[in-house]
DNA sequence: AGCTCGACCTGCACGC
DNA sequence: TGCGTGCAGGTCGAGC
C-alpha cells in the first residue's frame, strides 16, 4: 500500500463494535497512502493529506491483499469460493481499491475490529494509543524496567502480561507460551517478582523469554488457530510450535518432566501451564 | 489505583 | 438433524 492512492472504499457493513467512521471513505479515496506502522496491536495508515487510519483486527479480523485477478497472492484454504475470491463474503466488511486495481479486503467475522480516523497530531494523543506500554522487541524492555512497573501489582502475572499499559502487544497465546518459557507460574503473584536476588534473575527470564517468544513466532508466520492468515493468504506456523498453549492435558514437552498441561482461567481468559516447570 | 467481570458478536465443536 | 452449551486470538467500562 505505501506510496499508493486509495481510489475507492467500500464500506460494506460499518456497523463493527465500534462503528466505522462514516467519512472514512470521503477522507481516504483520493489519498496517497505514505506509511504503514504498528503500534501494540493497532495498525496505522497515514496519507498524503496527513490524516492517519487507525486499525485493529480485534479476535477474528484479518486483511487480505487482492491482486487485480481477485486472488491472494498464495490462495489458501480460506479462498476456496468464488465470493471469498471477490471480496464480497459475508464478512468482507471493508473494500479497499488501490489505482493498480489492487484490493484490500477487512473480513472480521465477529466484527470485533475497529477503524478510526484522525489527523496525524491528534492521533498521537488518540485515547486507544496513549497509556500504551513498550513494545516487546524494545530494548527498554529489561528487568529494571519490569521490576519497577510490576511492584504495585497484586494480580497474577498471567493477567498482568496481557495488560496493555505495561507490554503492549503480548496477547494470550504468548502470554502463555512466555511463561512457559520463563519457567515462571502464571498464578504468581506479579508484585513478587520486584527485584530482590532471585526475582532479578526470574525478571532476566521473563525478558528473554518474550523476546524469544515474539521473534520465534513472527519468524513463524504467526499463530493460525481460526481466522488468522498472513494478508498473502498463507496461513502462520507457529502454532505447530505450542509448548502450552490449547495443550491442556498433552504432556509437557520439557525433558525428564513429565507432567501434563493444565489448563485453568484467570480473569475470563485460558491459561495453560505446566505446574512441575513453571513456578 | 488496581482488580474482576460482563458485554460486545459470530462460528464451531461437542454431547445428547 | 437439531438443539443447547461452552469456547475462541481483544478491549472497554462498570462496580467493587
């Protein structure tokens, strides 16, 4: 899309959680589109008219990139029918054309995504964005940094890990599988691991380990459970590549462990861990 | 301020 | 086949 004009936007079904803002298309169609970003879990589009388009795929969302033949670039299993192909399934909820014929389809089955809309300046300030914390690959992310942002807390540090103030990006499949690899209990109490010996070198692990996590996966392709897919198409690979995550009593794959995957809920959200490893 | 819960919406897998 | 239940990658606001 970078360096590209937006010719037309379909707005097919705008009623999303959030709803679509109804200029969206007027504000787009025209502009060039100058940078793609990403910050936590929000994508970014900014034009040549210096608005920037706010975007999340919440659960279920994905982009697809048409190619003027109306096919992804590398057809998966989700682009077996012809209206799926033309961008004008069920759930294709948002259309973008491009001056190269090129189409960018949104399909977001529980239509938990969202699309905003602001100048540049005021996005900065938008209220989804600020509070956000650092990005897992940021080298800010250290030991220091966590112990001081974990101190307060009270919640477990599974529940803490998915809050977006303090990470921002880390979502329950690799909250889970940092973890693990932590070998760090999902049920600990976050405030525990403030510094003091032990919790400096337990912090040492919960950095390495989200790096880890992180650059695995997207190395991977990422993680297709459901709906997720690359916008080539091309569905990711790492969850053949789980350690805890939907393994619930499959058995550990730590050697000479022998213990089985549990699953338990925190706060609404699956946890799966190994009790033996993970303390 | 921090914590937990329910709400948002659709599809799918499961058991009966 | 059909129906009910529970679960799913996220986030926000209410209420404690």
């Amino acid at each position: 899309m970078e360096g590209k004009t937006v010719v037309r936007v379909d707005l097919r079904r705008p009623d999303l959680r959030v709803p679509i803002p109804a200029d969206l298309a007027t504000r787009l169609e025209g502009a060039r589109i100058v940078r793609l970003d990403r910050r936590a879990k929000y994508l970014l589009a900014e034009t040549d008219r210096g608005d920037v388009v706010l975007m999340h795929l919440g659960m279920s969302g994905r982009f697809t990139v048409l190619r003027p033949n109306g096919l992804p670039t590398r057809a998966g299993r989700f682009y077996h029918s012809n209206a799926a192909a033309a961008g004008t399934g069920p759930h294709d909820h948002v259309v973008i054309t491009l001056q190269d014929g090129t189409r960018i389809v949104y399909a977001d089955p529980r239509r938990f995504g969202l699309f905003d809309l602001a100048h540049a300046e005021e996005m900065e300030r938008h209220r989804l964005l600020t509070g956000l914390g650092i990005e897992p690959l940021d080298h800010a992310l250290t030991p220091e940094y966590l112990a001081q942002r974990l101190k307060s807390r009270r919640a477990p540090l599974k529940v803490v890990l998915l809050d977006q103030r303090l990470i921002a990006g880390l979502g329950n499949i690799y909250a889970c599988e940092i973890l693990y690899r932590a070998r760090l209990s999902p049920r600990r109490a976050a405030g525990t691991l403030a510094p003091s010996g032990q919790a400096t070198m337990r912090l040492g692990r919960l950095v390495a380990a989200t790096r880890a996590v992180i650059t695995e996966a997207i190395d991977a392709g990422g993680s297709s459970l459901r709906d997720y897919a690359g916008t080539d198409g091309e569905l990711g690979y790492f969850q053949h590549r789980f350690d805890v995550y939907d393994r619930a009593g499959e058995p550990c794959r730590s050697i000479g462990c022998g213990g089985t995957v549990r699953r338990l809920v925190q706060s609404g959200r699956s946890t799966f861990f190994c009790s033996r490893c993970q303390r």
